[in-house]
C-alpha cells in the first residue's frame, strides 16, 4: 500500500508517494511523544531525501541539573525510540547511524527502507505511548507482579543496557537514604530552585514544561520512603498520617534502575531508548512511572548508588513503578515547529 510523506512546510518534507519512502511528519508525531526532563523536549527533527535526522536542542539544556547534557541525550534516546516505532508501524526498518554523539552536539540519522508488516506487539506499545505519563501521584495499592516485573525486565535489556530491579523495602533503603540526602541538598540549591521553577512556571499555553496541575500531584502525604522531586512549595516524603482521617494507601512500588556499562553520550543515547522500552512496557501494562531522578543529578550520589548496587557500570535511570490510572496530560511541541 503506497504511502504519502506529507509536505509539512514548502520545501522540508516532498510530497513523494511511494511504498519504499515513509511518512516522516507520522513518525515524528510519535516520537514528540517522548519523555524529556522536566518536559524540556530537547529534540529536533531534520528531514531531506527521505532521511531522518535527530539532533539535540541545545538551547533546551539544564545548565545546573545536566551540565553534560546526560538528562538530555536520554530524553533524546526516548524519542529516538519512539521513532523507531514510527517506522515500524508503517511497515518500514530504521538504520540508526549516529555520526556524532558528545557533550556539544547529537547527530543521528535514521534511513528507511521496507521490511514486514508491523506487528500487534508493535501496534500496542504505539497505543501505549498515548496512555503513558509520568505518575507524580500515589499508586494503587496492588504490587507489580513478577510476571509484569519480567516483561518490564525483558524490555529493558532487549535495548542493550542492564537492568536492576529492587522489588523489596529492604533491597529500596539504601536508595532511600541517598534520595533523601540528594533531595535535601537540592532543596538548599537556589541556583536548582530557580532552573526547577522555570520549567514548571510556563505561560498558559505553553507546550513544554511541567503544568501545575501536574507538579502538584506530587506535594501530598504519601506512603512511601522514596521522595519524588517537589516543585515549589509543599511538602513530599514519608506520610505519618498525624491529623489525617484517611491515611494514604500503602504502597509497594517496584524501583528499577537502568544503567550501561559505560558513561558516554552514546551510551545515554541507547538509557534513553531502553527508558521508552520499559515506559510503554509498563503503560501497556497499567503500570506508570515516577522518576526518582535527584539520586542521579549529583555526581556522589550517583557514584555512591552504584556502589550500593554493586553494579559494574552507570547508573543511568531510577524510576519508581506501579499500577495507577492515567494523570494530567503534559504539553507537547507541535510537529510543525520540530520538523525543520
């Protein structure tokens, strides 16, 4: 079946119908799906002669949380996967050539070419990508099972990286401890405060940045020892229930850190793809995640985990999983700005 790659402006995309070129705009509407640090969507697009090219927005970097734009070549790798997908769901393969990937610049290339018909499992993770949102709320009370936690496990290595699970209170408090420690220290950081502020302080209609109704959720009582990273005032952490009629639910949330064996912007770009991985893994699922991500803003913390793990490599990802209904939706660019 021929299909169309749509003219999004004069003179970016041809009009060209043909079963051996894909719909560049259609896989771009899938990978803007991503998820990206503080919503940032540090990504750009670039097509010619059927060719798609991912490059790192440089002017959406953290300066003070990701100097070496590590959150940010993840994020990439999330939407790299994603439009991977994309292709896919057009019966389409995506050699992925990245010709540049360093601390100025990410450069990758993705150059179809027709193979088989896209798959149900392929058709539903796509449908995942619009169930999936980061959940800064609590979770439902029922535990992750092991045979979600083997799915989830299974997605994460088939992209490359290693994976460990920490299903147990125990096997969670030494990453509470540190969590804690990073968390507060950031907290104390105005220099953190006011970056934070500025990604969750957007005007209305704004089509990035983390929406109030969003931030908030995460500034309630909670029964749990792992902190989610608050934005602006309020308060987070543990819930002792002290004046509370209803205490909150307990929870039992299955922690996964994703890490590569080595730390360079290449090795972020493949954390990245293995995050979408785990992340429409788990929305297809009903399983949501909460990124635990302070624990890995500070360089001793990082290091420490690592050790505390006892893991031969980087940690590169920590999110907090389980069971919960879709949230708020976040903002996202259009393809029309993305696509140049």
């Amino acid at each position: 079946m021929a299909r169309t790659a749509a003219c999004v402006n004069a003179g970016r995309v041809n009009d060209i119908t043909s079963a051996d070129r894909a719909d560049l705009a259609a896989v771009v509407e899938l990978a803007r799906r991503a998820p990206s640090v503080h919503n940032t969507q540090p990504w750009r697009f670039s097509a010619a002669d059927g060719v798609l090219t991912l490059s790192r927005d440089e002017g959406r970097r953290l300066p003070v949380l990701d100097p070496d734009a590590r959150q940010a070549t993840i994020s990439c790798g999330a939407a790299l996967h994603l439009a991977r997908l994309g292709f896919r769901l057009q019966g389409m393969m995506a050699t992925v050539e990245v010709r540049r990937a360093d601390e100025q610049q990410l450069d990758v290339r993705l150059t179809s070419s027709p193979g088989n018909p896209p798959t149900p499992a392929e058709a539903a993770l796509a449908a995942a990508a619009e169930r999936r949102h980061t959940q800064r709320g609590s979770f439902d009370p029922a535990p992750v099972t092991e045979a979600e936690a083997l799915a989830l496990r299974t997605a994460v290595q088939s992209e490359g990286v290693w994976v460990r699970i920490l299903d147990t209170p125990a096997a969670q408090v030494p990453l509470a401890v540190l969590l804690a420690a990073a968390d507060a220290e950031q907290r104390d950081d105005p220099s953190v405060q006011e970056e934070v502020a500025a990604w969750t302080s957007r005007p209305e209609g704004s089509a990035d940045g983390i929406p109030a109704e969003a931030a908030s959720l995460g500034t309630g009582p909670r029964a749990s020892d792992l902190i989610l990273r608050r934005f602006g005032a309020g308060e987070d952490g543990p819930a002792s229930g002290e004046g509370d009629t209803d205490p909150p639910d307990a929870e039992h949330p299955l922690v996964v850190v994703i890490g590569t064996e080595g730390d360079r912007p290449a090795d972020w770009l493949t954390a990245g793809q293995a995050l979408s991985a785990l992340l429409l893994t788990g929305a297809e699922l009903g399983i949501q995640a909460s990124p635990l991500g302070q624990v890995l803003d500070q360089p001793w913390a990082r290091r420490r985990l690592a050790g505390e793990l006892g893991v031969v490599g980087h940690p590169q990802m920590v999110l907090r999983l389980g069971h919960a209904a879709p949230g708020p939706g976040t903002p996202r660019r259009s393809v029309d700005e993305l696509l140049g």
